[in-house]
C-alpha cells in the first residue's frame, strides 16, 4: 500500500492549452515593434515642438482677444463722446435762444425764470464737458494699451509662424518614423505563422497590448508582478519548447 508521492506538485505554468509548438522568439520580436509603435503614437501627439507652438498660437489668441476688447471699449466711448457732442450742442442752441428770449423781456418774474433756466442748462454743460474730459483721457490711455497690444501680437504672430514650422518639420520625421514601424510591423507579422498571429492578436487584445513578455529580476515585465521561486523554477525545468505562461497574468514568457 503507498502512502506517498513521487514528489511535490509542480505549480501550473499555463491557462490554456496550445496544440503546436509556437516561435515565442518573433512573436516577441513583433511585441516589441507593437509596443514601439504605442509609444512613438503618443510621443508623436507631446512633441516639444506641439507643446510650444499650441502655447505661443494661445498666446496669439489671447493678445487678439484683448486688441479686441480694446477696440470694443474705444468704439463704446466714441459713441458715447459722439452722443454728448449732440446733447452739448443742443443745449448751446436752447443757451442762445433763451439768451436772445432774455433780451425781449420786462418782466423780472420772467427774466429770473429764464436765468435759473439757463442756469441749469449751463451746470448740465459741464457735467457733459467733464465726462467728454474722462472719455478723451480714457481714449488716449486705451490707445497707448491698443499700441502695445499690437506690438506684442505681431512680435508673438512671427514667433508663431517659426514655431509652426518647427512643428510641421517634427511632425513629418515622427510620421516617417511611424511609418517606418508600421512597416516593420507588417514584415514581422507576415513572417508568422497564421495560428501564432492569431494567437499573439487575441491576447494582446485582451491583456492591454501586451500579449508576450520576458521575465526580468525575478518579476514578469508584462504585468510586472513577482513570480514565486517554485514557479520560477518549475518554469527553468521546462522543456525549452513548451508554451509557458504568466502564472500572474497568462501572458506568455519568453525565456
């Protein structure tokens, strides 16, 4: 009767069951591309050049809307300048005809009446030459701010359009670097085996991009998750052609 076993278990090493054996080499070969290609992609959208030219083209924009608001302000105080201009004239001619009234009338009832009259007309005169004085030095003021704005926007406008292409100029070399990968991508790809692309397709769909991966320092680069000694070594005692995955993420392990 036995009451033992040859020897402890060893730890599973694979989820799924592969009929054939697989070229982890170029499958990883084509993880590296795959993986080069996300990068450079989101590379390609933070270049430098990008960052500076969406920085100095905010700039411009905000200069344009301020000479905006300038002008806006200028045009809202010509208007009121121009409608004051109307008022003070009309109380002059009403001043010079009730002056002129003045002169035909004996009566000292009348008389009073038209000098506390005019009066008036004169105190609203003043108000509307004092704010014509406000207006006048608000203009002159918003000019000198509308001189410099325009200064700086032209200064920002040409650094704008050498930014632009600097930008242009790193946006064709990383294009042409994608490119580059994207054929290399097509070569490697092709030169598998139709069931291990299938197979390298699948998982990298389904473990976020990263479908075979190497073990470093003890940890699998994939999911980056420490593999125990006894799985490590279970694994080393594999055959060298055996299909071996992650025990963490199932991802495959290229040894």
């Amino acid at each position: 009767m036995c009451h033992g076993t040859d020897g402890p278990a060893e730890p599973p090493l694979t989820g799924h069951l592969y009929s054939r054996i697989m070229d982890l080499g170029a499958m990883h070969g084509l993880q590296s591309i795959d993986t080069a290609i996300e990068q450079a992609t989101h590379a390609r959208t933070r270049l430098l050049e990008i960052v500076e030219h969406d920085a100095v083209v905010a700039e411009v924009n905000a200069l344009r809307a301020d000479i905006e608001r300038v002008r806006r302000s200028q045009k809202k105080a010509q208007d009121e300048l121009d409608r004051l201009e109307g008022e003070s004239a009309e109380i002059d001619a009403h001043r010079a005809r009730l002056e002129k009234q003045l002169k035909t009338i004996i009566s000292p009832r009348e008389a009073e009446a038209l000098q506390h009259e005019m009066q008036v007309l004169a105190a609203t005169r003043n108000e509307l030459d004092d704010r014509g004085i406000e207006l006048l030095e608000g203009s002159s003021a918003a000019d000198e701010e509308l001189g410099e704005l325009e200064a700086r926007a032209e200064r920002t406008g040409a650094s704008e359009a050498m930014l632009a292409e600097r930008r242009r100029a790193a946006e064709v070399r990383a294009d042409s670097d994608l490119a580059e990968l994207a054929e290399r991508r097509r070569e490697s790809a092709a030169a598998l085996v139709a069931t291990d692309l299938e197979v390298y397709e699948r998982l990298r769909k389904s473990l976020g991009g990263i479908a075979v991966c190497r073990i470093e320092h003890g940890a699998c680069t994939g999911c980056r998750m420490e593999i125990s000694i006894a799985e490590l070594d279970a694994i080393k005692r594999r055959p060298a052609d055996d299909v071996v995955e992650c025990p963490n993420c199932t991802r495959l392990l290229v040894r």
